[in-house]
C-alpha cells in the first residue's frame, strides 16, 4: 500500500513537472503582448520597455524560465504583472470562494446526481427516467451564462427573492454567526443552482448505465434467488459495485472546483479562481497565469490520486492485491 | 442673451463645484452609495496606479490632487484648475510654479499633510520602475522641493503652456510619514497598501477581494463634511451582471450602459436615473500606412491618401452611432473626443458621400471589373483585414457595421476578433490593415502628437502614419504661447483631411444613477469625484442608507 501510494505520488510529482514545462513555454508562445493591456491607458514605447525590464521579459526565455522554477522551488510563485502583489497572495485570496461554489456542486452531483442516475437505472424506461433524462439533458444543453442570465432574471430581478450576484451582503460582516451563514447561503443558490443544472447530467447518465450494467450481472439475479429485499440488493450488492465509474467522474470533476466555472463567475460576479483566471489570459499576466494553471494542475492530479484511494477504499480486492 | 446661454452652464458648474455638499447645509440624511466598476481596483495608490481606471476612481475617493480641473478642461496654465491640496498658486518666473498648501488638510490618522509628503511622492514617482507610467509624465520636471511645511516649488527644465496641469494632475500625493520607510518594491504588497491613508473625502474601511472596496466618509475632510456616509465600489467585470445588480437594487450607479440597446430595460425603472455624460473617449478605425507583411514599405493600398479619403466617405457614421450609441454621441473630427478643449465644431467632418467616394477611388483605378461586388485595380481586389478587441462589446458592434458597409460598397473586409493582449501586440507589429480602436483620452491635446506624429511612430503611433505638415502644425499648437485655439483649428483639420483614420464616434456615455441621490454630478475625466458633495433626499433612504 505505502510502496504503491509513494509510486503515485512520485508518478504525480512528474506529472506536474511536465506540466510546468509545457505551460510555460506555451504561454510564452502565444500570442499577446503582456505589457500592452496593463492599464487602461495606451503605453508609449519607452515604457513598455521599462515595464518588460522590471518584469524580466526581457531576459531570454531559458533565463526566465529558470528564474520561475527555481522561485517555485522555494515556494515562490511570482509578482502578478497586474496587481504587483505575490501570485501566492492574490490566488489565496480567491482559493475559499471557488473551493465553497466547486464543493456545493461537487456535493449535490455526489448526491443527488447519483441517487437520480441510480433511481432511473433501477426504474429503466419508466415516465420518472425519461423525464429525468430529458430534464437533465435540457441543463447540460443550455449555455450556463444564459442559464445564470435567466436565473438572475427570474429570481433577483423579476421576483427579488434572491441576490443577483456576489458573495456576501453588504453588512454581512455586521450579522450574527447564523445569519451570516444564511445570507452566504441565499448567495449560493443561484450559481450553485445554474453550475449544478448544467453538470448533473454528466453524473447522472454515468451513474445510470454503470448500474444498469451492474443490474444485469449474475451476482444481483443471486442476491434477489436468495430473497434479499430488494433495497438490500440494490444498496448494498449492486449500487456499491455501480460507483466505481462515478468516483472516476468525480475524481476529475476537481478542476472544475480548482478554476471555478469562468462564465458562472462572470455572471454572478463570484469571486473565484475562475474570474481571477481569465482576468489574467485577459491580461497576459503570466506569473498569475501560471499560479492558476498549476494549481489547476495539482488539483487534476490530486483528484486522480482521490479517485483511486477511493477505488481502494470500496473495493477491498484491491486491497488485497 | 447669446453671452447669457454661454455663461449659465459654467456659472452653475462653478456653484455645484464650490457649494458645500446639501447634507451639510440642512443636516439630511446620510447614506450608502454602491458604484459598479467593470475592473477591479487591486491598489488605489498613487505610484501603483498602473493606468487602471478602477484604481483611479477608487484613488480619487481618497488621495487628494493639488488642484484639480474645472469643467472647462483646459489644460493649459491655470485659469480652469479649482483649488484642492493647494489653496492657492503664483509663478516665480516662466520655470517656476510655487504651490502653498492649505494648512487645515490632514491625513485620515490626523497627521497635517505637508510639502514633503508632494516632495517625497514626486520623486517616488520618479525613482527608476517604481511609476514608469506616471514618470514619462514628469519628464519636463527638474525639480520639487519644500520650502516649509506647506509651500512647495516645482521647477520645469522649459516652459511650455501645460507645466500646470503636469505638476497637479497626475500624481496625488502620500503621506511620507508612513510611505517612506517602505520600500517602493514592497510598497504593493505592504500593510499600507492592504489599509490605504489618505487625505480625501473617504476613507479606507475594508477591501474584499474581487468583490468590493468599502470606504467610510472622512468626516474630518477639510473641504467640507461628505453627504455620504459609506462609499462601497462593487467590482463586476460581465455588463450583464452589472445591469442585474442595478435593476434588482443591490447597487445605485454605474459610470456607462451604453450600447443603447441596454436603455429601454432602465427606462422602465422609475427608480434609476440615466444620466447623458460627453466623454474623453473616441472610436475610430485605423488605417495602417504600412505594408502588414514589411513595414519599410508603404501599404499598397491605403497609404493613398485618395483610398483613404473615399473610405472615410463611403461609411455612415450617422447610421452606426444611431444604432449604437443613441443621442448625443457625435462624430469626431481628427482624434478630438467631446471633452477634449480643444475640440472645433466648426471644422466639419467628411460626409458620408458614396458618389464622390466612387468617383475618387474609379479616378485611381479601383473599379468593379470582373462583376463580383468587390472593387480592384490590375486584377488585385480591394480587400483588407480588419482587427478588433472581440472582448468590446461596442467595439464588436460598430466593426461589424463597418464590415457590412463597406462590403455594400465594394471593399472585402475581414474582420478579425482577438484577445485584448493579442490585439495590441498586433498594434505594435504594424501587423493589420485597418483596425478599430478606441482610447480614452488624457484630458490634454497633447497626448495626439502621441499617436499622429511622426514621431510617435514606435510608440503610440500604431498607423505609422506621418506627414510632417500636420506635425508642424501639432508642435506649433503644443508649444505655442498664443492664439492657442487657433493652432489647434489649423492641426486638427490638416489631419483630418489626410484620413489617417475614420474617426466614427465620441460617445455621450449613459450612467445610471438611483434617483434618491441629489446634488448629483457626473464629470471625466474624474467621474466620480463629487460623490462626497451628493446626498440622500430625506424620506427616500434604502435599508443600506441607515446604517451606522
């Protein structure tokens, strides 16, 4: 187990390593100059130049690139060209609001995506499934910025029952504990809803045809010969055989948590890595860029790992082997 | 009477900008006032401003100027400058601009601001990779020094008729006593930069990143008490979710919701106000003198000027503004936008003429030979490609219309969308044929020898256009002590008549206000800057106006 788990870890340390490499090169390749959009004012030559100068960018790029590395090496991501703060900062700064929104979602496909897609397989080709199928597919269908814009329309604007953007209130900071938990909450229906609607059709058709794979195997047709309830052999025989391709799903649904879902974001002015992340395409800001990508990076990686400790976890063959 | 309708517009300008904000007079309510900005504010610091206009409007809340412009935006000598840090000013000699500071303006921790803190932040500014920016600004400046605590003496190395508007406008100054000991490397991610003090009507309360920027009304503030108690910048990048906001009453103003296909949904809301602001911007389509493929070469097509002239003719500007913009927005001639002082309505723009712009381009052999719509000249077809920024909606909008127009009239445009970064790396390339841009202007005229003079090829002048004429003309308006206007008259038309570009639109942008604020007054280039003069009217306070 230890030998196995240091096998990945090191597999995942390489992983990131080329992962670095290639981002940085490629970053450098395309297109866009990084000194031209700082500011909103247009730049005189003289201080493009100034400005390249004081960011290294006018150092050759192999120069450059060991001068990140060896920054990255000592736990130093770098100054953001726009905001002249440390990477680290400003990516932390952002990291609680994307980790909150990634993680609702995450909870709900967790949840009611897999007990939906499991409900349809076991009531296969019922009214319930097929309306299930076709109202998920209609989120998956939808572009999530028309969904949020629509969202917002209905409940914030038309109703006012709930805030048309950002995190918190206002006077939030002035609240009780409890009420400060709900207005966060009263936040989070709307991106957490629009982001959800759009991502459960995913879970729930994995779910649904890994267990109608799982319902037709000689094990099941056993459990039920032998007069198991039927909760009982679908719970516990077919379901938990069932979630293995799920766990896979959700293992790689992290980077969605990792940047944050950039439209939804943009909409509901959430404050998240994703916004941060495409401020900074926006901007050619290549420290910040790369801060984003690597954790984007990590999180694939780490959510690899998480699937397959999970697969170690439900399935004790594997233990043994 | 003529004499009359001139003057009453200034004559209430000045009592707006001098007059003590209502809530002072009458004792009013107090409230919260939420403004939506498109970018986010990172550091409102004067010296780490980097040219972002969020950071700007967020500094002009706490960071006083010595003086600021009045409503005329003239930004030569003195005469249209209104007395802020500095209570009053003379001139030594043609180099010498003496500054004495009002004694009663103080710091938000109490501290008088002094002359060493304007010593100090000018030559912060002018310290090598500290304000790059803001440096190239002061390149005329030999030298600022104190002479007791509250005269200050700048010194230029020549004259020139906008020394004034160099030694106020640009920099705001900081307080030394706690800016000093940081290092100016350090200064961005300092506890100073995470808690600003400052000297304006507001002071710093509490940042959230990418969210908001709260500021608490410095009742202290020298020049008068604010009418506002809280400030809060709410910083939402995506126009649809900044008219969300707006029309469900989370937030009471944005600076612009133009294009004007936005306006009818804020029409039918009685409780927002739109209100029509002329602004320093202008759009216009670039033509490049340039080959794109080699630049020592001139553009095979368009550095005719008789190309260019039949371009500008055969577009209707009338029409795209109609479209886009609605009223109010005019068409430039040359690069002057609505504000700019020097603008000359008398110097008439090219019509929109489709029959002579044929006329012309048949006379230098561009016609329809081979019968397939488009127009050419020994068998190569007047066909171009056209950049702009895809992320600019407005943008996006007017080149599109620009495409169709010119495709009815013979010429293939390709219109090319590219990111932000993309597209000015192409600018500096001299990689396009035409290309829609739009800039905001500096509220002087001396920012278009940047971008139209020879020399300014290698900098701003992305066109490469030069035509030493018209350079002559804009050196002699810069540099020139008299008959100022005139100058500018001769220079601007000169230019316009070479087509360097089409100049399409300088906008009247439309912000919206919630119609409870009064003594509301929107002006560039600073748009913000009396929000401490407005006021809730009585009666009409929102749950966020009675909070503490």
């Amino acid at each position: 187990m230890i030998r196995w788990l240091a096998g990945r870890l090191a597999q995942a340390l390489v992983t990131l390593a080329l992962v670095t490499i290639i981002t940085f090169f490629l970053m450098r390749l395309a297109p866009g100059d990084p000194m031209a959009p700082v500011g909103d004012r247009q730049m005189s030559e003289r201080e493009v130049l100034a400005l390249r100068a004081i960011y290294g960018l006018d150092q050759p790029l192999y120069r450059q690139f060991t001068a990140y590395v060896s920054g990255l090496l000592h736990g130093d991501l770098g100054t953001s060209f726009s905001q002249r703060r440390p990477v680290a900062t400003v990516v932390a700064e952002r990291l609680p609001a994307t980790l909150l929104l990634g993680g609702c979602v995450l909870f709900i496909n967790f949840t009611l995506g897999v007990w939906l897609g499991a409900r349809q397989a076991v009531r296969r080709g019922s009214r319930f499934d097929h309306l299930a199928s076709t109202l998920s597919l209609s989120g998956y269908a939808m572009p999530s910025f028309w969904l949020g814009m629509l969202l917002i329309w209905l409940f914030a604007i038309h109703f006012k029952v709930l805030p048309a953007s950002g995190m918190r209130d206002l006077f939030a900071a002035e609240l009780p504990p409890a009420r400060r938990a709900l207005d966060l909450l009263r936040h989070l229906v709307l991106p957490v809803t629009t982001l959800s609607l759009v991502t459960l059709a995913i879970t729930m058709r994995h779910q649904r045809s890994a267990m109608l794979e799982v319902l037709r195997l000689d094990y099941v047709r056993t459990a039920r010969a032998k007069g198991l309830p039927e909760r009982v052999v679908l719970r516990r025989h077919a379901w938990r055989n069932a979630i293995f391709p799920t766990v896979t799903l959700l293992g790689l649904w992290l980077p969605v948590i990792a940047t944050g879902a950039v439209f939804v974001e943009a909409v509901f002015s959430w404050p998240g890595l994703g916004s941060l992340a495409q401020d900074a395409i926006g901007n050619r800001d290549y420290p910040l860029l790369m801060g984003t990508s690597m954790l984007t990076s990590t999180a694939v990686v780490i959510g690899g790992l998480l699937a397959d400790l999970g697969y170690l976890l439900l399935d004790p063959r594997l233990h043994r082997r | 009477m003529l004499l009359m309708r001139r003057f009453v517009p200034a004559w209430l300008c000045a009592l707006v900008l001098f007059s003590p904000p209502l809530a002072a007079q009458d004792g009013g309510a107090r409230g919260t006032l939420v403004i939506l900005l498109g970018g986010e504010a990172t550091s409102p610091i004067p010296t780490l401003l980097q040219a972002n206009f969020a950071n700007q409007d967020v500094a002009d809340q706490l960071f006083l100027r010595l003086a600021r412009l009045g409503p005329k935006m003239e930004t030569s000598g003195d005469k249209d400058f209104v007395p802020e840090l500095a209570r009053s000013w003379s001139r030594r000699d043609s180099l010498t601009l003496v500054f004495e500071l009002d004694p009663r303006a103080r710091w938000h921790d109490g501290v008088p601001v002094t002359a060493q803190d304007v010593v100090f932040t000018v030559q912060r500014t002018l310290e090598p990779g500290v304000d790059v920016q803001h440096a190239t600004l002061f390149q005329y400046v030999e030298s600022v020094s104190a002479e007791g605590d509250h005269r200050v003496v700048f010194r230029f190395k020549r004259w020139y008729p906008e020394q004034f508007y160099d030694a106020v406008f640009h920099v705001q100054p900081l307080p030394s006593h706690l800016v000093a000991q940081i290092p100016a490397t350090g200064l961005a991610a300092s506890d100073y930069a995470r808690h600003p003090v400052g000297d304006g009507p507001f002071r710093w309360v509490r940042r959230e990143p990418g969210q908001l920027i709260e500021l608490a009304a410095n009742d202290q503030f020298f020049l008068g008490k604010p009418g506002l108690s809280r400030l809060v910048f709410r910083f939402v990048g995506d126009q649809e979710a900044r008219n969300a906001q707006l029309l469900s009453g989370e937030a009471d103003a944005t600076g612009n919701i133009l294009p004007v296909s936005n306006v009818d949904r804020f029409r039918q809301n009685p409780e927002l106000r739109i209100i029509p602001v002329p602004s320093l911007t202008i759009g216009y389509l670039l033509f490049n003198q340039r080959d794109r493929a080699d630049t020592s070469r001139p553009h095979p097509i368009l550095a005719d000027p008789a190309v260019r002239r039949a371009l500008t003719l055969a577009i209707d500007r009338r029409r795209i503004i109609q479209s886009v913009f609605g009223p109010g927005t005019d068409i430039p001639v040359g690069p002057v936008s609505l504000l700019l002082s020097v603008r000359d309505t008398t110097i008439k723009p090219l019509p929109f003429d489709v029959a002579t712009a044929r006329s012309l381009l048949r006379s230098h052999g561009w016609e329809d030979h081979d019968g397939d719509g488009i127009l050419d000249r020994d068998g190569h077809p007047l066909a171009l490609t056209m950049n702009f920024p895809g992320t600019a909606t407005i943008l996006r909008l007017v080149a599109l219309q620009v495409q169709e127009q010119l495709r009815q009239f013979g010429v293939k445009v390709d219109a090319v969308p590219l990111s932000p970064g993309d597209f000015m790396q192409r600018s500096r390339a001299g990689n396009f044929d035409l290309q829609m841009s739009a800039v905001t202007q500096d509220p002087t005229p001396s920012g278009i020898r940047q971008s139209w003079t020879c020399g300014g090829i290698g900098g701003s002048n992305f066109a490469r256009y030069c035509n030493p004429l018209v350079d002559s003309l804009i050196d002699a308006a810069v540099t020139g002590r008299s008959d100022r206007r005139a100058r500018w008259r001769r220079a601007i038309a000169a230019l316009n008549d070479d087509a360097p570009a089409i100049f399409l639109y300088t906008p009247t942008l439309l912000a919206v206000v919630h119609s409870r604020f009064r003594n509301v007054n929107l002006r560039p280039p600073s748009l913000w800057q009396d929000v401490w003069r407005w006021s809730v009217a009585p009666g009409r306070e929102l749950d966020r106006d009675r909070r503490p």
